[in-house]
C-alpha cells in the first residue's frame, strides 16, 4: 500500500541477528528456581532484524548489514530475511558463534532476558564503508546496540554528510559516545536507557513517567541530538525536538501478551513515518500504534505489525 503522502521510506538499518528463545511462565523465576514454560518459541529476532522486518512490513525499502556466525543457529537468518522480503545481501558471515538470547515472560507482562550478541560484535566501521553509496542514498539510517560503536559512528557519519536522519536506540543500553551523539539526529529511549543518559550527561533523572525529561533533552541537544523521543510502557511516549514544545502521545488499549517487540516496531514506526514526510504528530501516533500491537502475540518476528493493521487500529481509535 502506498502512503497517503506519496512516498515510500528508503532506510539502511545496521542490525543484528539473535537466534530467540522465548519461555512464557506464570512468574519470573526466583535464583536457582525452574519453572514450568506454557510456551515457548525458537525465533529469528535481535533488535537490527526486528527494526528491519517492522519496517518493511509497514512499507519501507529497507536495506543494511546483519553479521552472523559459521555455526548451526546461523541457518536461521537467511530463511526469515526471505519470509520478511528483505534482501539476503544484508547478511555478512563471521568466524564466531551467531548472536543468541534466552527471555522469560510472565502472566504479569514483566520480562527478562539475556543476550550474547556473539558475531554481531564482529561488524566493522569497514563493512559500512564498503556500503557508503547506500548508506548516503538512503532517506535515514537505524541503529541499535547490539552491535560495537565504529560501524554505527561510521554510518552516522555518511549519512548526516549527506543529509539523510539518523535514529539511534541505545538499547542494550550502554552510554553513546560523543561522536556518535554529535551525528545522532533522532535518539529514542524507554524511561530506563533514559536515566542512563541522565547519570551520563548530569541531568536530573525523568523519572518513570517522563514528564520531567526536558532537562535530559536540552543536555541532549547541545551535544547535537536534534529530537529526543522517550517511550513509557502502557502510557504512550513523548517527543522532545529543539525550538518546539514536547508532544505526547497516550498509549492505544490492547490485551498485551508479550512486550519484547514493542520498542523496535515503535522506533521502525516512527522512521518509517518521517521519511515518508508524516508530520511529528502523526509519526508519534503511528509509531505508539505499531508499538501496542506488537505485544498483542507471543513471540516477536510474527507480531510485528504491517501497514494494514496500524490504519486499522488508528481507524478504530477515531471512530471510538
């Protein structure tokens, strides 16, 4: 489906492959407890491949780099990029063992997980330069953590020469460094990697509900983030840009099952939207849409919504 604007996002997305298992339990477990799972699930996931299906499945041309092992767990990649229409070229293949990850989802929605991100550290500001042409040719760039600094400093960089957005979500969190701030035009955190920033910046924490985030953000901004967009659970997200006055958007109601996806389908939703020329209202509502239905299905790569079921949920929520 063609966007009403016309345009059709083109994103290059430095990602990561994680083979997933995911256990659902009635609790998380105590230390040294086992548990009983009432479901589990084997999945091609890590946050670079879910940014690089939601995104596609709401419409984007989507290209970028995966790095995955020489082992059994890498056979998974290729099979899921091809379900997800996206071009098996993103595949790079390291001497290491496939990024893999381990998480736990309770009755209550609480998680935890753990992730060894394994070849996806492998990837190398070199393996971006050798994609330069489309790296610069493409509307924006998304990046995440599971993968080291120099691929994703270097990539920023050729894109904001070029002129092109830049979105990072610092997840798993661990302290951006200045150069990949100074070429970073759009950062997203969740209230947690947000207090990170603040212990790293000295700004006051936002707190659980974000309200008092405006302190971070203008520490943010002179360090040459242009937005910061921080997401609060069930209760929506809310947008901080230079010079405009913050946007908050309420959560959509949904029966959530399963929360682990609900950050990447945000932030792909939010690209997606801007690069098509959506303004920051509607990109913030349409990115908090894809976000709650995420979590409405058991496991990640299958839940991810496309296009069809945001209009869907946006066309309820008016008519409502």
């Amino acid at each position: 489906m063609m966007p009403e604007t016309g345009r059709v996002a083109n994103l290059f997305i430095l990602g990561s492959f994680v083979a997933a298992c995911t256990a659902q339990v009635e609790r998380l477990p105590e230390p040294g407890e086992t548990l009983a799972a009432t479901a589990f699930a084997l999945e091609a996931g890590g946050k670079g491949l879910n940014l690089a299906v939601a995104a596609r499945r709401l419409g984007a041309h989507v290209d970028g780099l995966i790095a995955i092992g020489d082992d059994d767990l890498s056979a998974l990649a290729e099979p899921a990029l091809r379900r997800a229409d996206l071009p098996v070229s993103m595949l790079r293949r390291r001497r290491a063992p496939t990024g893999a990850g381990v998480g736990f989802i309770a009755q209550s929605g609480e998680t935890c997980l753990a992730v060894h991100s394994g070849a996806n550290f492998a990837l190398t500001g070199e393996d971006v330069a050798a994609s330069a042409e489309l790296v610069a040719e493409a509307d924006a760039v998304l990046a995440q953590f599971e993968i080291p600094d120099a691929p994703i400093v270097e990539a920023f960089a050729i894109a904001r020469a070029a002129g092109r957005l830049t979105f990072l979500n610092p997840s798993p969190f661990r302290p951006p460094s200045a150069a990949m701030l100074a070429d970073t035009s759009i950062l997203i955190v969740n209230v947690v990697e947000a207090a990170g920033l603040a212990r790293m910046v000295g700004a006051p924490p936002p707190g659980d509900r974000a309200e008092s985030a405006e302190p971070l953000a203008e520490a943010l901004f002179e360090r040459g983030v242009r937005a910061l967009v921080v997401t609060i659970g069930s209760r929506g997200a809310r947008a901080f840009r230079r010079g405009e006055e913050p946007l908050t958007q309420s959560a959509f109601p949904v029966a959530a099952i399963d929360t682990l996806g609900a950050g990447d389908a945000f932030a792909a939703g939010l690209a997606v939207a801007l690069c098509e020329g959506r303004a920051w209202e509607d990109a913030l509502t349409r990115a908090v849409a894809g976000g709650a239905l995420a979590t409405t299905r058991f496991g990640v790569f299958d839940a991810l919504p496309g296009r069809d079921q945001v209009e869907r949920l946006l066309e309820r929520r008016a008519t409502a």
